[in-house]
C-alpha cells in the first residue's frame, strides 16, 4: 500500500463520502424518532398493510410476521430500502473509480504510468474503501443515536447489540465493493460498470422479497446478500451473526481477489 496513492483516492474521495455519510446519517436520525415515537399509530394500521408486511418480512426475516414490537421497529431503520441503497450506492461509487473510472476519463496512462505497482494501487484503492466506508456508516450511526435520543418513547438501541449491527453491515458493504470490483476490472465504462452493479444489488433484494412468497424463490435465496444480513436477531438476541458475516466476507474477499487478478493481468490503455 502506497502513502501517496492512499492520500490521492482519500482527496477525491471525500466529497462523496460526506454526501452519502450526511444522507444515511439523516435518513437514521429520522427514522429512529419517528418509528418509535407513532408505534401506536404504526401499530394501529399494521394489520391492513399486507404488501407492507411482506416487505419488512423480506428485509427482517419470516420470524418478524407478528406485532409491530420495539425490536422490530429499532431494526427497521437499519432495513430500510433507502439505508441500503444509500450503502450500497456508496460502495459502488468508490468500487468503480479504478479501473473502469480511469479507463473512461483516459487517465489510466498516467495512474499507471507511476512508479507502483498495480497490487500496490490496488491494495491502497482498497485501504480508501474501506475507510471511506468505516466513515460513513459511521455517520450513520451517529444519526441512528441522536435519532433514538430524541424520540419521545420507545427503547433506545443497546451500544453493544449496535456494534453487532454495524458489523454485519460493514461486512455487506464490503461483499456489495468486491463484487463491484471485479465487474469493475473488467469494465471500460464506469456508468456501465455502476449499472451493472446496481441490477445486480437490486436483483438480490428483489430476489429476498419474493423467497417469503414464492418457492422456487425461497430455494435459490442464499443467493442474495441481503439474507445474511438480519439486525432483528442482534437487536432481539444480541448474538453475533458469526455464519452470515463469514459467508459475507468469504464473498468479499473472493470478489476482491479475483477483480485484482483481473486488475493485474489485463491490458489496460486509452489508446
């Protein structure tokens, strides 16, 4: 990993990781007052939203098809389709910067002509990923905190039970960028490379809602990301996921290695 390189992507990375670190910040914070504090009027209505019902079954699991109870509304705000997308848009973004970014600007020539490495390049891209990622869910937690502070009811989250939540998340944000790698690596468009990435996400979420209606569905769902990710368990149980992030990371790093084999091997020039 090079100091320099690590300094260059921390510098054009920083705006992007403020506007996606502002934007779920504020996205928790708002959720964590507002479910807690209209649990009854949520509750009320809870009956009559059966679409609804079946979407926050897809996001928390089938075992959350009771009542609206304070663990599942503290999970929601960690579930929401907006939180994820907000996550997973983040990860993209900065999965994509390098090859796909350099080879579409014409920049390539010159980020490789340095005297690095491309293992080099690759692994300090990786270190600012990473960071920029710890940042923003960060950010994201602070929001969910001042959030539940502010609200007038409910449970607050327990320090301990969030831990594990931000855990099992940063190891989804990192599955989501190593698979972004690898399309990236063999990419020459970044749009193309972002698009890409995007279906595939949505596919994966789309895929765990309809596995809690339709069998087939339900067979293949091990194939989507967002069914190793349950806050409703941390936060009811406060038992790490140890299965779920080890399936997720193995994914992560798997995607990692292969995009970097990819990255080093490939002929890469503007010409």
């Amino acid at each position: 990993m090079n100091r320099g390189l690590l300094l260059k992507s921390a510098r054009e990375l920083w705006p992007a990781t403020v506007l996606f670190g502002l934007a779920i910040g504020l996205v928790e914070a708002v959720l964590a007052y507002v479910l807690p504090t209209f649990q009854e009027q949520l509750a009320a209505q809870w009956g009559q939203l059966r679409f609804l019902q079946g979407l926050i079954r897809a996001m928390l699991g089938t075992e959350a098809a009771g009542a609206l109870g304070p663990d599942m509304l503290l999970s929601i705000a960690w579930v929401h389709p907006v939180v994820l997308a907000l996550a997973w848009g983040h990860a993209i973004v900065v999965a994509t910067r390098v090859p796909a970014g350099e080879v579409d600007r014409g920049t390539v020539d010159l980020l490789l002509g340095l005297p690095v490495s491309r293992w080099e390049l690759y692994l300090s891209e990786t270190a600012a990923c990473i960071l920029s990622g710890l940042a923003v869910l960060a950010m994201a937690c602070l929001g969910n905190v001042a959030g539940s502070s502010a609200a007038l009811a409910g449970p607050r989250p327990d320090p301990g039970r969030l831990t594990i939540i931000l855990a099992n998340l940063l190891c989804l944000y990192l599955a989501v960028a190593g698979f972004t790698w690898l399309i990236a690596a063999w990419s020459d468009r970044r749009g193309k490379a972002m698009a890409t990435a995007f279906a595939l996400v949505l596919a994966s979420f789309l895929l765990n809602y309809l596995a809690q209606l339709w069998e087939p569905a339900k067979r293949v769902s091990f194939l989507s990301v967002v069914s190793y990710y349950r806050p409703l368990f941390a936060l009811r149980d406060g038992a790490w996921p140890a299965g779920d992030m080890v399936v997720l990371a193995v994914a992560a790093l798997a995607s990692w290695l292969a995009a970097g084999i990819v990255f080093s091997r490939r002929d890469l020039s503007t010409v």
